[in-house]
C-alpha cells in the first residue's frame, strides 16, 4: 500500500495550478421556436395531435382546447384520478392535460360523449396526452402498462 502511482505525482504540480482556476460560461442566445403560444408552450395543431394517434375528428379537438381555455368545469375527481395514474407510471401531468381529460372523461355539453373515444381511463389520458402534444410523457405512460 506505500507505493505511490507513476501517474500521479503531487510534487510535480506547482500551487498555482492546484488552485480553482476562474471559469467563464458562454451564454448562448435562446432561439424562439416557431409556433409558439402565449404561454411559450409549442402548438402542435390538429395534424400533429393526429400523427401521435389521436382519434378526435378536427371539431372534437377545437371543441375540447375551447373548453380548456374558457376554464370549464369538471368533476374534480378527474383530477385526482389523472394524477394517481401518472404517480404510477412516473410521469408528471400539466394543469392543461389535467383539464383536457376531465373534460374528455365527462360528457359534452350537448349530453353525448365524444365519437371514438375509449372508456378506459388510461386510454383517456392517452388522449389528452396526445392533444397536449406531449410525446415524452404519452410513451411512458403507455409503457408503463405493458406486461
């Protein structure tokens, strides 16, 4: 154990150089992405929400973003359903998927349900997944459930 490494040498360094040396970061410019809503978040639009799977016909889809901005309500229970599901497939759900799957899980205003809409939860949350355009997220929960 009282051998010294042939690599290593502390002798052969000077004070100077075994002191933290000062740094300098360079600081990149963020570059804006095209497509941008107000809250920074990109949009996707209807065509990518299709490209991730999503079975909602173009007015479904307006109608259920439309429902999110305007804040409509739903039973809060969705909320805490949504989040128990991502809890288990370690994902975390933003405010905006939270609202579109208790808005997809109830019923329309005009009473009936969405066309092609699954009636499990998971495959809900799929859905609301894919109008958010969350890919990332959208995989793992989907791989979370599998055998």
């Amino acid at each position: 154990m009282g051998q010294e490494s042939e690599a290593f040498h502390p002798e052969s360094y000077t004070e100077e150089e075994t002191k933290p040396q000062k740094r300098e970061a360079i600081i990149l410019p963020f570059k804006q992405k095209t497509g941008e809503g107000k809250e920074g978040k990109k949009e996707q639009g209807y065509e990518g929400y299709k490209t991730l799977g999503g079975t909602l016909n173009q007015g479904e889809y307006d109608d259920v973003l439309k429902s999110v901005e305007e804040g409509r309500k739903f039973n809060p229970m969705w909320s805490e359903h949504a989040n128990f599901m991502a809890k288990v497939a370690g994902i975390t759900l933003s405010p905006e998927t939270i609202a579109i799957y208790g808005i997809l899980r109830d019923i329309k205003p005009d009473g009936e349900h969405y066309s092609k809409m699954p009636n499990g939860d998971h495959e809900l949350l799929d859905e609301a997944l894919r109008v958010v355009g969350d890919k990332a997220s959208l995989d793992i929960f989907i791989e979370s459930r599998k055998p």
